[in-house]
C-alpha cells in the first residue's frame, strides 16, 4: 500500500479534525441532556443509593459516554493529544466499570470506596464544566445559573457522602446543601471537612463558586453600566454617548466632501492693485 505524502496527509488530517468539529457541535445538546441527567442519578446514588431500574438507566447512559468518547478518540487527529486533553473523563468512564467485572472487592475499604465516588463525582462534574466552558459566551447568565444549580445539588450529594459519618459531620443533605450553597457563594461556613475526599471535593467546589461568583459579579457590572450609558446625566459616557459622536464625527466628514471646492485666486494680480488700476 503506497505512503501517502505529507500533503496528502495533512489534507487527510484537517479532514478528520473537521469531521470530528461538527460531530462534536451535532452532539452537543443530546450529550449534555445526558450529562445532567447523569449528574442527577450520582446525586441519588449518594444519598439514597439507586434501585435496579435507576441502575440500569445509568449504565445505558454510561455505555452511551464510552461510544461517544470511543468515536471521538477514533476520529481525533492527533489521539495521544485528545486522550491527555479528556484524561479526567477517561479515569471517570473507567470507575463505573469496576462495578460490571467485579473489580470492586479489591476496593472494599472505606477509603477506597469514598475514593472512587471521589474520581466519579469530579469526573461527573468535568463533564458539566466543559459544559459550561463551552457555552460560556453564548447562554448567558441563565445557562451558568442552571449548571451552577446542579453543581450544588450534587456537590452537596458528595458532601453528604464523605462526611455523613464523621462526628460532628454533615449529617443530613440539607445540611450538606446549606454548607454547599455558603460555600459556593464565597461565604463559607464554621464546619469544615474531616475525610481527604471531602476537602477534595471542598477545594475544587470553593474554585467553581469563585470562578461562577465573578461572573455574575461581572453580569451585574455590566447590566448597572448598561443603564446608565441610556442616560445622558450619567457621569461616565456611555454606549449611547460614543454612538453619537461617531455619529456627528462621521456626518461632519460627508458635509465636509460634499462642500463645493474653493474659488480659485484672480488672474492679472491681487485685488488691491485690481482697485488702484
């Protein structure tokens, strides 16, 4: 079979990479319904723990991630690159899998089983956050509300989880929920976590609300700046303000071309000399 040529299989590999683009753009909506209702079944899993129909429903959810993931690593250009690019995703759709082969009685101890719910939560909630880091600029405020929404709900699921049986502890999930709500709108709380998964979990939860936090922060900014650059008392020019004197700027320049040109001087000498004769 000939080597194709380095044109050739630069032409090859833009093909796969656009391939992959809109492959990526079709599925975007279908992935994140299934993202969130993922979210949502770990949600319950932590706290009341599934019954067999939730359970099936979340490995057809989990067979339908690997398919995705395997169909994407096939058409990637460059595979080593989109695997450390989804690292967190592949060790997340890897855990569950424990489960299915019997994996599991190796990991008995409770430190390792809050472990792995450790990587599934974060690798559930990466899922959400690439979500979120793709649609940042086009939602708006509405769609990080949500997602911020459902990263409470479960943050607070794996809160309750790890630090339900500590003393002194989370010992119901609306009280994790609270711990949860304070902590993701910067204020935080007296209680902190006892067990590594739980402060963990605290950390990478106390940097989503402060990322989510200076966003609304400056939505806000922007909204209150927004109206006042529609008044014209405002102290700061606004929008409008710069909109109208490009708007003079620009009607001066159209008077100015369309202005007749200047008379051309008097032949035969200057006007004085023109008065004595």
């Amino acid at each position: 079979m000939p080597t194709p040529n380095p044109e050739e299989e630069a032409q090859l590999q833009h093909e796969r990479h656009e391939l992959l683009q809109r492959l990526t753009d079709w599925l975007e909506t279908p992935m994140l319904v299934l993202g969130f209702g993922w979210l949502l079944l770990l949600g319950v899993e932590l706290i009341w723990g599934l019954s067999r129909e939730l359970e099936l429903l979340g490995t057809t959810i989990w067979v339908i991630f690997i398919l995705d993931f395997l169909l994407k690593l096939f058409l990637a250009p460059q595979k080593l690159d989109f695997l450390k690019a989804n690292v967190i995703t592949l060790i997340s759709l890897l855990v569950p899998a424990l489960r299915l082969f019997r994996l599991a009685r190796v990991f008995r101890a409770a430190r390792a089983v809050r472990g792995l719910r450790l990587v599934k939560v974060v690798g559930s909630l990466n899922r959400g956050m690439k979500a979120l880091a793709a649609s940042f600029g086009r939602r708006g405020a509405g769609y990080v509300a949500g997602l911020s929404g459902v990263v409470l709900l479960v943050g607070a699921a794996g809160m309750y989880a790890f630090e339900k049986d500590v003393p002194g502890g989370l010992s119901t999930y609306p009280e994790a929920l609270w711990w949860t709500a304070m902590l993701l709108t910067t204020m935080g709380s007296a209680y902190w976590p006892v067990t590594s998964e739980g402060r963990a979990l605290c950390i990478l939860l106390a940097l989503y609300g402060f990322t989510v936090f200076g966003y609304f922060t400056a939505t806000l900014a922007t909204f209150f700046m927004g109206r006042d650059a529609e008044n014209p008392e405002a102290e700061v020019a606004g929008a409008a303000a710069v909109a109208a004197l490009h708007e003079e700027v620009r009607q001066l320049r159209a008077d100015l071309r369309s202005a007749p040109p200047p008379a051309p001087p008097l032949q035969g000498g200057e006007p004085d000399d023109l008065v004595k004769s």
